[in-house]
C-alpha cells in the first residue's frame, strides 16, 4: 500500500547501515526525530466540500480530498508529517476517456470552479497545491486513463492515456517487444502525461531522448476546445504546437492521450562504475565522451562528496574498505569521483561502445570497476527517494534542487550551489550535508542535481518550512546568478514560480500570461503553477 504521509510502498524501505549513520552524525550532529501527525488528526480539520451533490461523478469523502491535495516537495512532506492541513479540494472526479474529462472541464467553467489535475502524486515543485481561495476546487484524476490506446509498429508509435504509470507503459510495450526509455526516478508512479507537462527526463536519457523528443502527439482538452496535435516526423509548418502542451503544468487544459516514439527492446544493457582522480578530471571526461556522441544511454557523475556518500550509504565495509584501497594505488583518493556508465543497444554495437568509452576515459585516469556496482545500481534505480522516509525517523530532513547550464558554468555552479547552502544553514548555528550529480549530459552542457541533508528543527511545521524556503531561495538566486535553468526535470509549479521571470523575462511571461488567457478566460486551470497570479497558501 502507498504510503500516506512519505515515499512510494509501505513494503519497501532503504536502511542506514552503520557507516552511514556515522557519517550523518560526524557531518551534522546528532538528528532529531519527532512525532508524526495521525491520519485520522489530520482529517478532522479537513473542512466540509462546497461541492456535496454538485454531479454525481464527483466525490466528496475527506480522505480522498485529503490524498489529492499534496505532492512529494519538501513543503508537502512536513505538512503531512507536521499535521499542517493545506486548502483540499472540495470534490473529486475519475473521468476514464477525453469525453469525459471534456464535461468536467464545461461543468467547471459554466460554474466558476477550479481545476487541478492530478496524476501519479510525483511532484516535487508544488505542482498540486490549492489555492485559498472562494471559488471551489475540483481535482480531476487522471487514474483511470491507464492503457495502451494504439501500437503503430512501422512507425513506433504508441498512444497511452496520460495517466498511464511507469510500470504499466513499460509492460504494456515489452509484451509488443518495445519500450518507452523513459526512467525519471519517480518511475513507479508518475505517468506518462505527467512527464510531457513537466518536460521530464529519464535516467537513460541519453539514448532515448527526454520526453519532448518522445513525445509526437495527443489530444489536451482545454476550457475553450479541444487541441488535437497530429503526429509528424517532421514539419515546417510554422511553430509547433506540441511546445504548448510540453511543460504546460495544467494552466491550458488538460492532457488525456499521449502518443510517445517507442524503440524495440535492445539486446544488451550494462551499467558500469568508474572512478576518476578529482572532479576536474572527471568533469573533461563525461565531456569529452558526451560530445564525441558514443552510442552510450546513461553517463551519471558523481561530485567526491557524493562519492563518499554513496561508499558509505553501501555497507559492506569490508569490500568497500578494499576498494579504496585498490582506488587510491591507481591514483583514486581522497578526491574520487564515481561515474556510472550505461551501455544499451545491439550485441555488436554495445560492446564496441564500451571499450571505445573506456579507451577515452583512460586518457583521464580513469579505473574501471566492472559491471557489480552498476548491477546494484540498477536494482536499486527507483530506491532513492525512499532514503528521505528513513532519514526523518533518524531525524534529519533532505531535499534536492535541479538546474542545467553550460559546460563553462557547471563546476562554478555546482560549487556554489553547494555553498549557498552550507551559508543559509550557517544563519542557523546548524550545518548541511550538500553533495551534486550529473545525471543528464548534453554537448552543450549539463544538469547539475544537487542534494541536501540537514537535522530536522525543533518548531514544527513553521521551523521548518522557514529554512526550507530559505534553502530554495538562495540556491536559485545562484542558480540565476550563474546563467542556470530554474529547474532541469522537476518542473516549475508553485515552487519555482517566482525565479521563472529571471529565465524568461518580461515579454516571454506575458507571451506565457497571454497563452494562459486565451486557453482558460475564466482561469480555472492550476491557478498559480508556472505564473504567480494567485499567492502562496498560508504558511
């Protein structure tokens, strides 16, 4: 069962080892663990619908409302786990085909309602967040919009309804023998039409592509209309309108069918972990391979402290312990930094990619480890977001914060991303465990995704989202400051919202406000997602 107020499967959880807890206490003091708020606590402050009766497809239990007001940020976590009750919708509706979301919409827009559309649950960037606000609230869930539509195998397309999870988009393809490539680390519940309006990427992007090169067409229901977008291999038919639709966070309509460009399943995959002396020399190397355009499908590059995270988050002190040591007489120490290579495609050209990667890291310094580690990575792909449940029983917080900016920029950034950080927390008399990974590699430059652990304050739920909103501030001031994306796969939503302006400036948010008029006059649609035009919920 998912769990209500944490990460994914109640069944499933990612254990400190001694080491790792060692490390926490050495870095950032001892944690402090607090008490959880119940369910049942919770949902007795929900207050009553303002939509009892309004059409019998809407649903109005408190639970249900509930479970569709939050995402996964960081602000959704400690109002779950502090009992801070956000606005809820008033009413919920499980349409299961375009027609039917189509009425919702009309229904909404003849009655003045808001709408928010809800899908896997996944966001981290305050995607699902109500508004206070006198109008009520309708979250549209997009659950039952879970199955392959249409398999064109000559041209490899496939059409799924857009709440179709991870999972179930892969199986449905690998029994046709294709599969999507598309591996965000919320795999396990996040769907394929949550990737397209967030513009997500997969960890194998580098040989499937992100979701804007898988997506070829669908259908978006809208207040004013339907917008039915063909598939095309290619057209010069002025802008392509696919662009409305990718990222567009449910401020135009909503998306109901997706049609994605699917790959047959490959022959050969591996993962394989390499070490390199320091970041300079790892940093060339990911470069250096990314722009000779190896047929590879993941490079993921590990900064030193991150490195030493991931050894000590491993166990197995024994094994680990020798591997450091075997590391350092090659000329891999204190300063390391582990890159996990993916190698994906035919059996003839898989292996030539490998040793022509191999060749040109060693021109790097670089020690290759074999397939051991890759094959645990691999296992444990989608595992990570579960480590947050069992560092706040030890009593610690964690958070990430994502950009993307070009090569001359990216180790200044990573570094100051870090610092800006360790600064905020500093204000405080407390420390931050901050560590960063390359995780989507292009010629141009790359996304840096970077990671924060800190000890959980006393205070409750004020406490801490003041630090929190703090941490994200600072960090995307830098972001900004050094010419960065403010957010490479997690999408703007609520969270994001205010740094928008600094990437696009005046005349690109008003072409943005204008798009926003013209698909939702009467602004219904996820008010206050992508453009600040309705304030924050109280804090």
């Amino acid at each position: 069962m998912r769990r209500w107020n944490g990460w994914g499967d109640d069944g499933t959880s990612m254990e400190l080892g001694e080491g790792a807890r060692a490390m926490l206490a050495q870095r950032l003091g001892p944690g402090l663990p607090g008490q959880d708020a119940s369910r049942d606590a919770i949902l007795a402050q929900v207050p009553p619908s303002r939509l009892p009766g309004a059409h019998a497809a809407i649903q109005t239990d408190a639970g249900l409302r509930f479970s569709m007001a939050l995402g996964e940020s960081f602000a959704d976590w400690i109002r779950k786990r502090f009992g801070a009750l956000p606005p809820v919708p008033d009413g919920v509706a499980f349409p299961e085909s375009s027609e039917q979301v189509r009425e919702l919409l009309a229904l909404a827009q003849a009655n003045n309602w808001m709408v928010i559309p809800f899908a896997g649950g996944t966001s981290v960037a305050g995607h699902l967040d109500c508004p206070i606000s006198a109008r009520p609230i309708l979250s549209i869930n997009l659950g039952r919009l879970n199955r392959l539509l249409h398999l064109d195998t000559q041209s490899q397309l496939a059409t799924f309804g857009a709440g179709t999870p991870g999972p179930q988009v892969e199986a449905q393809l690998r029994a046709h023998g294709y599969t999507l490539g598309h591996f965000p680390q919320s795999f396990e519940y996040s769907t394929v039409g949550g990737w397209v309006v967030t513009r997500s990427s997969g960890q194998q992007s580098l040989r499937y592509g992100r979701i804007e090169q898988l997506f070829a067409g669908g259908h978006m229901e809208t207040p004013v209309g339907t917008l039915t977008l063909p598939t095309l291999p290619a057209a010069s038919a002025g802008p392509d309108l696919r662009e409305l639709v990718l990222g567009s966070e449910g401020r135009f309509g909503i998306l109901t069918e997706a049609t994605v460009r699917v790959t047959p399943l490959p022959e050969h995959e591996s993962f394989h972990a390499i070490f390199l002396p320091d970041w300079d020399a790892a940093e060339a190397a990911v470069r250096t391979l990314v722009q000779r355009k190896l047929p590879l499908s993941m490079l993921r590059l590990s900064n030193g402290i991150e490195t030493q995270t991931n050894l000590s988050l491993a166990g197995h002190t024994l094994l680990i312990g020798w591997l450091e040591r075997y590391l350092a007489l090659r000329g891999c120490r204190d300063d390391k930094c582990m890159l996990m290579l993916g190698v994906t495609g035919d059996r003839r050209s898989a292996p030539q990619a490998l040793r022509e990667a191999r060749r040109t890291l060693s021109a790097f310094g670089a020690v290759y480890i074999g397939t051991a580690m890759g094959s645990k990575w691999l296992s444990n792909r989608f595992k990570g977001p579960y480590l947050r449940n069992t560092l706040w029983d030890q009593g610690y917080s964690a958070d990430t914060i994502e950009t993307a900016v070009d090569w001359p920029n990216v180790k200044p950034l990573m570094l100051a991303m870090e610092q800006a950080a360790r600064d905020v927390f500093a204000q405080y008399g407390e420390r931050v465990h901050a560590f960063t990974h390359l995780s989507h590699l292009y010629p141009q430059g790359s996304s840096i995704y970077s990671q924060f652990v800190w000890a959980t304050a006393a205070g409750g739920f004020a406490a801490n989202f003041e630090r929190w909103q703090k941490l994200k501030a600072a960090v995307a001031a830098t972001i900004a400051a050094h010419g960065g994306t403010v957010s490479h796969q997690h999408g703007v939503g609520r969270d994001h919202a205010a740094h928008l302006a600094d990437e696009k400036g005046p005349l690109g948010m008003d072409t943005l406000a204008q798009l926003c008029r013209h698909f939702d006059p009467k602004k219904i649609m996820n008010p206050g997602k992508l453009l600040q035009d309705e304030g924050p919920w109280a804090s």
